[in-house]
C-alpha cells in the first residue's frame, strides 16, 4: 500500500517574509512526482514541511494518515528519505561509510553484513561501486551528488523525497537518474517527489508534476497539463513552443537577447504578493 | 621541510601498508556485494591494526613513565609490581618487593592515572566537540569553559568566595563556573535553537566577561594568591592522589562511555542538521545533551587540574589521520592518543627539567608543533 501525503492550508514564513499559503496537495498515487517553480519559490521549504526538518506556520501534513506533528523524527525516518540539494560533510568518511549512514534509522550502533550489501547494490545502481573506498572529500559534485542518491536509496523509505538530484550531473546520468528513479516508484510502489529544474527532463519522466508559483500551486497534473506555453510564459516569463515528442511536451525556448535581471515574474509581483499576505 | 615532507611520506607509507585495499584483487566470480564487503572488512581491520598500535604504544608509556624518578626500577619490575599488586601476590617479606610497590603505587601510580584519565575525557570530549560543531577548530574550551574554570578557581583563591571550605572549595568552584556557559546555552535553547554558531559565539563572550573580572580579581589579589593561581592555571597533574582519582576517573571514563554511545548520532550530524533530522535525530535535543556532557567531562577534568590545552584539540585530528572520521572508530582512538600524548608530555617534561614543570606548558609546546606539521603535511582532505 502506498504511504499517502497530504498537505492541508499549509503556508510558511520565514519571519516577515511569507513563502507560500494554503497549499493543498494529495499523493495518493505511486509514481515519479516532480516539483517545478522559479528560483526561491519555496520547493526545498515544501519538502522540508513534509517531513519535519522545518515546522510550518500554519496548516498540517500528514503521512499515511498521521499528522507529521505528532510523528517522532525517528518514526519519520523510517517512512521518508531526504536526499539535499548539496554535501554538507565537514570531516569527511569514505563513499561507502557515507551511503551506510542512510541506514541509521533501520540498523544498530555496529555495521552488518546486510547493510554493507545494500549500501553497495545502491552503489551499483548509481554505477559508482569503484568510488566505495574513496574518501567523500576527493570527489566531484556530480559524484557527490550520485554518492548521495545512493544514501537516500540506502535507506529503503516509502517516500523518497530529492532535492534536486541532477543539478551537478551531464546530461546523459541526469537522463539515467530520473529513469532510475521512475522505476523505483513503480517497481517499490513508492511516492518518489523530485525538485527539477530542467522542464524536458521533468516532462519526459515523472508521473505527475507539480509548478509552483508566487506562492501557490500553479498547474498540477500529468506533464502534457502542466507544460504548456501559457504556464511557462507565466511563471518563468519565458516565450516558447511546447511540441509533443512521446507523448510528452518538449519545450523549445525562444531566447530574448535582452533579457534582463529582475523580469522573471517572481520578483514582478514578488513585493507586491508579500506585502499583502505579511505575518 | 624536507622533514616535513617525510613525515607525510612515511604516514602515507604506514597506512598503505596497513590498508590492503588498495592491492584487493577480486576473486572469480565475486561478485560487487562481496567484493566491497572483502573491502570494508580490510579497511575496518587496518583501522583496529591502528587501535592495537596505540593500546601497544599506551603500555610501554606506562611502564617507561614510571620507570623515571629518583628511585630506580626497571620496566619489567614495573610490571611486575603493578601485577602483584592487582593479584595481592606481593611478598611482605621482601624489603625490595614492598619498596616498589610503594614507588609504583602510592608515588608514581596517582600521576600516571591522572595523565591517562585527562587525555582520554579531554581527547574524547575534544573529538565529540569537533563533530557535533562541525568544526575543526572546536575543543573542550570552546564554549569558555577554561575561563569560567579559571574565574571559578581565581574566585576561592584570591577573595575566599568558595561554597565548600578546603581543597575541593577551588575544584568545586572551577566546576560550577566552568559550567556557566553551557548552563546558559541550554537556558537560552528554550526560545532560540542553539546552533554550533551560537554555542561557540555565546563561549566566547563568556569567557570575555569572565576574563574581565578575573583580571580585576588578579589585580587586587596579594602576589601570593595570584602566583598560586597563575600555577593552577598553567594546569597540572602532580597533585592528584588516590582519594581524588574515582572523581576523577568516574568523570573521564563515564564521560567517555556516554559520548561513545552517541558517536552513530554524531556521524550523521556530520552531514548538516537538515540530513540529520531526515535520519530521525532530533539535532537540538542532541546538541544540547551533546553539549552537557562534554561541558561536565571538561569542567570535572580542569577543575582539578588547571586548565591542560591541546590535547583536546589535537588528538582528534591525529587519530583522524590514521582512522577516518567515523566517530565510533575515531572517538576511542582519539581518547587512547590523548592519553599516550599526555604521558609523552609528562616524560619529555621530566626529561627536560624534572618532575616540577607543569605538564600544561609541555602539552602547548609539543602539541602546537605538531598540530602545524599536521597541517602543512596532510595530503588528503581529511577536513
């Protein structure tokens, strides 16, 4: 059965500045859920929400039927993985004691057998079984971030949340990684929520997408609904042309050469959207 | 800088040759699952082979530092006495067999003691520090608990403020005020998350108000008191005897036993407190018990011997160089090197000018070359 989020009335500031305000949302549905929107939207505070690393001012969340306030973070761990956006290691361990860390909430104080094993067939899977031994310091970004998926799978969750996870990587494992991930949605019966900046990646391989936007839920539902021209004029303030390639919306940007700072809409209306809705 | 470079060359040569991975052929037919387990089990024994060396390198310390004094014994009557001692097999009869274990035992045993008890709470407290703040730079001290320690014992020693009379008024005193600052971070986590920032921030100013009115004690005080507090201050270990080695041990080793059992908890927080919280740990509770405990170790060492620097700041990045960063590995390596880095100061300072110098100035003069060898030697980026 599928670990449902539901997200009610949610709305988050941060002091004076209010982020977003009365999302409702429902993932019932197993499947690849993208999370599209301009820079500083608040997609990185929605995933914070849902699973407690931030409290959010208003509204409630809740997990397979229990509200997320009243899950301890332990209970939390054990339904939901978190991958960041970037490595935040001060004193660096090797790339296969930093995938085991994702088996803190599952495993004991010492190191099985067991453990070793899934850490390494998520090693595998992120194609960087050789890199095990390698100190985390020694590594690029993009092996950083593969070493990280691969500790977000290591820890076996119901939702998989990933913030985005092929920002740092070539175009080829930013294609494999989102195929990767679709797949675990649909071979574990599992709610995999993706971050993604790349529109034609998002489009070509999640189940569901979700844009948000000045902070609401712009457009919500399978890729052809949600990338359109209109919304991507919208939001991005972007002029393009959506063809259908698979059945999937391909976006072709129109580049305006004289493009300029601050006519992105988000910062069009920002002021104005957080002056009215201010704490 | 030739010897530097050495120094680096024979380190890396060392954990080469301790560490087989780099050599692990895979077997036929392995396949990746047992081959990176074949792989974690050789790197975790060369880690254990580094333990094994320094509990080898802790023994022969003991036994050469008690050897050293005025009255003659060899290491191997150390030893001896030590074991008949334990066993109760000593031979009343024999003057020779009494007079060793008087040396041993009643003279030599208590410094010794305390030398191993300081290194390990203050390595362990150090190495627990420099993983719960994420800093490299963090200690046992750095939350002002030296300066509280010293305001505390400045306090009993020049205007006679002290809640017990006699020799423990001062210890009691150091402690209470050592733990000032970790008393106020937690009152301060009641409306204000406490993050490393803060903690090390709050430290300082602190130890700047604590500073001040030591200063202002020191000035007012009679030279005796002041002289008397300026020795305690430089930290020592010579006074101890075996009516205040249980507080002490029972400190250092507890200590070391609660910070242990949170060392899984201390690698994720590694990882930034949002990844923590997304592994299920409660990063404000753990800081502050974090925080508690390593004050409590730190406050209960210094306040019975002044305050002893760099061992707590050193032998974490030591230990790190041979063992890695995963704290249940490096947590007791780092408390096993504090405690042989405490008894290498007490022999080099006896060696140098005799029993009298205060093991404090020993430990900052090795122990700041050596941290900058380190530092300018260290190849890989192990922070």
């Amino acid at each position: 059965m599928v670990t449902e989020i539901r997200a009610s009335n949610l709305g988050v500031c941060y002091g004076d500045i209010r982020i977003w305000k009365d999302i409702n949302l429902e993932i019932t549905e197993p499947g690849l859920v993208g999370i599209l929107g301009p820079n500083g939207v608040g997609k990185s505070t929605f995933m914070y929400t849902l699973n407690k690393i931030l409290e959010p001012t208003e509204g409630d969340v809740t997990i397979g039927g229990k509200n997320v306030k009243e899950l301890d973070y332990k209970d939390l761990a054990k339904i939901m993985a978190y991958v960041p956006q970037q490595s935040n290691e001060t004193f660096a361990m090797s790339v296969l004691d930093t995938v085991l860390m994702g088996r803190y909430p599952i495993s004991g104080f010492t190191t099985a057998e067991e453990d070793v094993k899934v850490a390494t067939r998520c090693l595998k899977m992120m194609g960087i079984t050789d890199l095990a031994m390698r100190n985390f310091n020694e590594l690029s970004a993009g092996q950083h971030q593969k070493v990280m998926i691969a500790r977000g799978l290591a820890q076996e969750p119901q939702i998989l949340m990933l913030d985005e996870p092929t920002a740092n990587l070539d175009i080829y494992h930013q294609i494999y990684v989102m195929k990767l991930l679709r797949d675990i949605a649909k071979e574990k019966n599992i709610i995999v929520l993706v971050i993604c900046h790349d529109l034609n990646v998002a489009s070509r391989f999640a189940d569901r997408l979700i844009l948000l936007s000045r902070g609401k839920i712009v457009a919500d539902g399978p890729s052809k609904d949600v990338i359109t021209a209109e919304n991507i004029k919208q939001v991005y303030n972007m002029d393009s042309e959506v063809l259908m390639v698979d059945d999937r919306p391909y976006v072709i940007y129109h580049v305006d050469e004289s493009i300029e700072m601050g006519q992105d809409t988000r910062y069009v209306n920002a002021t104005e959207f957080q002056k009215k809705e201010h704490k | 800088m030739r010897y530097v470079m050495n120094f680096r060359g024979i380190i890396e040569n060392i954990k080469g040759r301790a560490s087989l991975s780099k050599t692990l052929v895979r077997a036929e037919g392995e396949s990746d699952e047992e081959f990176v387990y074949r792989e974690y089990k050789v790197a975790r024994r060369s880690k254990l082979l580094f333990i094994f060396f320094f509990v080898l390198l802790f023994f022969i310390l003991v036994g050469y530092k008690i050897t050293l004094g005025e009255y003659d014994i060899s290491f191997g009557d150390v030893y001896a006495t030590i074991w008949k001692h334990i066993t109760g097999t000593l031979d009343p009869s024999s003057a020779k067999e009494m007079m060793d274990d008087n040396v041993v035992w009643q003279q030599r045993m208590p410094r010794v003691l305390t030398a191993i008890l300081v290194g390990i709470g203050l390595a362990a407290a150090g190495s627990a520090m420099q993983s719960m703040m994420k800093n490299p730079l963090a200690d046992p001290y750095t939350t002002g608990i030296s300066s509280g320690a010293l305001f505390g014992a400045t306090l009993a020693m020049t205007v006679g403020l002290y809640i017990v009379g006699g020799y423990y008024g001062r210890v009691l005193n150091a402690f209470i005020f050592a733990l000032v600052p970790a008393i106020f971070i937690v009152m301060l986590s009641r409306w204000k998350k406490p993050s490393p920032a803060m903690m090390i921030l709050v430290g300082i100013a602190i130890m700047y108000i604590f500073n001040a009115f030591q200063s202002y004690m020191m000035l007012r005080a009679d030279p005796n008191s002041a002289s008397a507090v300026f020795t305690w201050s430089v930290g020592s270990i010579g006074m101890t005897t075996w009516d205040q080695l249980p507080i002490i041990a029972v400190i250092s080793i507890m200590g070391f036993a609660a910070l242990f059992l949170m060392t899984r908890t201390l690698n994720a927080l590694n990882s930034g407190d949002a990844y923590a919280k997304s592994l299920g740990i409660n990063v404000d509770r753990v800081r502050i018990i974090c925080l508690i405990l390593i004050s409590v170790v730190a406050a209960g060492i210094v306040s019975f011997t002044g305050i002893i620097g760099f061992i707590g700041l050193v032998s974490p990045h030591i230990a790190r160089i041979f063992v890695g960063s995963d704290n249940r590995i490096l947590l007791p390596s780092s408390a096993l090197l504090g405690a042989c880095m405490m008894l290498i100061c007490d022999i080099v300072g006896f060696l140098i000018i005799g029993a009298t110098l205060q093991i404090g100035i020993v430990t900052a003069m090795i122990g700041g070359p050596i941290f900058m060898i380190i530092l300018i030697a260290q190849q890989k980026e192990v922070w």
